[in-house]
C-alpha cells in the first residue's frame, strides 16, 4: 500500500495534528485553522483529514467514488489512508482562483499551494509554466488566474469570464 504525501509542514509543537473530519486543525498547510466539518475552498467542498484517516471512507461517508476522490485531489497514487493531516476536496477544484497570486512560502511544494488554493494542480502549472517537480523559491509569486481573466458575482459565487467575453455572450441562468 502507498501513502500519500503530506500537504502539512511539522506540527509547531512536537504533539500530533489532532484534526479530522468534524475536527479543525490550527497547522493545516501551515496558515490558519480550518473550520470542523465541510467548507470551502475557491468555492469547492473541502474536509481536512488527519493522519490515519481512510480515504475509502470519506468516499463512501460523501457518496464519491474512490477513483473521483482521488482524480479531484490530483493523488498521484491509490493510497488507502493519509499519513499526515490533508486538505481533501470533495468537488472537482477549479482551473483558477478569485486570488491573483500565490506568494510561496519556505516548505512548500506545487502540491501544497494547488491544495491550499483550491485549484487544480495541471492548471497552477500551466499557469507558471512549471513542471510537476519544480519546487519554487520561497517568496515567489505564483499567478492563481490567468491575466486577461475577469470575474463577476452571480448569484453569489464568482465565475471567470475570459477577457473576449462580456457578460451578453453568457447563456441565460
């Protein structure tokens, strides 16, 4: 069985992550504490497991199939259970961000930041054009969105509009 890399620096004080589905964790990619239960991310469903926790599970708690979960949060392999505590996405993340930038920060990776974001990991490097193993330098600016991308407010949710559209080129809701 292969495990999965962890999305999480050390804890800060030696004591195990004590986060887990219904639980927060105040180390979680290293911000800020994550609100219990589901939330969201880029407006996507996300849940932060701890370390132990089976994926097979949450699938079958949230009604995903094993393989979608694993595709949404862009897992290289079929781990069953996650080392260390992980944001996992419950929804297909999104191909940009309402956030322009992305400074890194030291210890991340491209998989961190895609997690942490809330966007889809071929998307981020494509965006920067990065290969999958690029390890940015800490302080650099990674663009979340596309340039010529606008976003607006529908119904209470943020939606990119390319640049070459305008708002009477969308279909009616």
């Amino acid at each position: 069985m292969r495990r999965l890399k962890p999305i999480l620096p050390k804890h800060r004080n030696s004591s195990p992550h004590s986060c887990c589905i219904g639980n927060s964790c105040g180390t979680a990619a290293g911000k800020s504490t994550y609100p219990q239960g589901e939330f969201l991310i880029n407006n996507t469903k996300v849940v932060v497991l701890n370390a132990g926790a089976s994926l097979a599970e949450v699938a079958s708690k949230y009604n995903i199939p094993l393989n979608r979960l694993y595709a949404m949060n862009d897992f290289g392999s079929t781990a069953e259970k996650v080392q260390k505590a992980t944001l996992v996405f419950l929804q297909l993340k999104r191909t940009v961000c309402e956030k322009a930038y992305h400074e890194v920060v030291a210890g991340e990776n491209i998989y961190d930041i895609a997690q942490a974001e809330g966007i889809r990991l071929e998307s981020l490097l494509k965006l920067n054009n990065l290969g999958k193993y690029d390890t940015p330098a800490a302080g650099t600016k990674l663009k979340l969105h596309d340039d010529s991308a606008s976003f607006a407010k529908i119904n209470g949710f943020s939606i990119c509009i390319p640049f070459r559209f305008t708002i009477k080129h969308l279909p009616p809701i």
